[in-house]
C-alpha cells in the first residue's frame, strides 16, 4: 500500500475539521476516433491535476457526480463500486448508446484534497474498467470493477498460417492504398484478401512504382505454423 506519512492526507486523517475538502477526480476513456477522455470531478469549480503528453494541464470539470462505497470480495481483492452522473447531456447520451454505455472502457479514480492538487503522491488511485451502465430518468449509472482475469478472453489472437491479421491499409498493415487504383501490379491497389500471395503482389507493385517495398515482410499471418494432425 502506498505510503502517506509525507503527504498532506497524512495530517488531514486526525483533524477534527479540515480546512479543505477531499474530491473525487474520474476519467474515463470514450472509445471515439481518435479516443478522448471525459474528466469530471464533484468539486464545484474545475481542477486541473497533472498533464498531458504536450504538457498542457488536465482539466477536470464540475459535475454532479456521486460515487458508491467501495466494495470488496471476500478475500480483499476485486474493488467494485458504482457512480451516478446526474443531468446526462445530449453528447453524453449519444455516446452512451454508440459505445455501448462505455462498458469495458477504461476508468481512473482519484480521490484528493483540494489544497494539494500539486502533490502527485497525496491520492488515494483506483484503475479499473466499467463494468455495467443503465440510465433512468437523466441519471446515468455504472458500476465499476477491477480486471477479472478469470473473464479474460484467452488466447487474445488468433495465430493463422496464411491469412493477414492486419486491415488492409492500416498502420500495422503498411501499405498505402491507392485511390483510383487499378488492382494490378504497377497500377496500385484498393483492396487485398489478405494472403500470403496477395502480400507479395503488394510488395511487387510497391517496387514497381519506386516505393520502398515492405510486403511481403509485414505479412501479419505466420506461414511457419504446420497444419495439425486429422
């Protein structure tokens, strides 16, 4: 567990009133193209706690939040709790219904004090993934949880001799497709089975056009798997 002896938290636990209140800081990943994050927090004005990758400040913003006490298994693990977020916004209904109420997403829990924002360490911190979503009456409610790895889908990927795992024009893929393109080596092309075959006519026609060619080298199957016995 983490050490607060050196933070504000550690102080604040034995005053009879505290001089500043403790906040709930939630982020939550929307699965939007490119993926955002919904920061809000219970305070009643916006907080800005820690950064991002340009090092611009994080904003969390005020809205009527509530979040469940944490509950626990009975061997003390898998944390679960609930949050309801009040007067749900047209945005944030369409991305309920389009996301599929965020569940499975990703969801960051802080809980701090309001005069020590700057102290990276004077939080309590739970990640975990939504788990539940049901909305009634403007009140939008999630249950959360922890990873159950016993939920897990096991083997993640599928491990296939000779069809491409990679969407055809992709970053893992690599190839540009050719808008206009005639499907042919040399005229560039618009689409691929995504075998072996198709990966290295890719390749050829990169070469054709004076492209650095990088098929049939990103081919994502793996053609030295051996077929199983019948």
């Amino acid at each position: 567990m983490k050490d607060f002896q050196t933070t504000v938290i550690a102080a604040a636990k034995n005053q009879l009133e505290n001089s500043a209140p403790f906040i709930w800081l939630i982020s939550v990943k929307v699965p939007t193209d490119p993926p955002t994050r919904y920061r809000i927090t219970n305070y009643h004005a916006q907080v800005e706690r820690g950064e991002n990758s340009a090092g611009d400040p994080l904003i969390f913003y005020p809205f009527p939040v509530a979040v469940g006490d944490f509950r626990q298994t009975q061997s003390g693990d898998l944390p679960s709790s609930t949050i309801n977020v009040a007067n749900v916004s047209l945005e944030l209904m369409t991305n309920l219904h389009t996301h599929n109420g965020l569940v499975g997403q990703d969801i960051v829990i802080r809980w701090v004090r309001a005069d020590a924002l700057d102290d990276p360490n004077a939080e309590y911190k739970f990640v975990g993934q939504i788990t539940g979503c049901v909305v009634d009456a403007g009140v939008a409610s999630f249950s959360f949880g922890t990873r159950n790895l016993q939920q897990a889908v096991f083997p993640r990927n599928r491990w296939v001799a000779n069809h491409c795992q990679w969407r055809f024009g992709t970053n893992e893929c690599g190839y540009a497709i050719v808008t206009g393109g005639t499907n042919t080596i040399g005229g560039g092309f618009t689409s691929c089975p995504r075998t072996l075959q198709a990966c290295e006519d890719r390749g050829a026609d990169e070469t054709a056009r004076g492209l650095t060619a990088q098929h049939p080298q990103r081919f994502g199957g793996f053609p030295g798997i051996q077929r199983g016995n019948q």
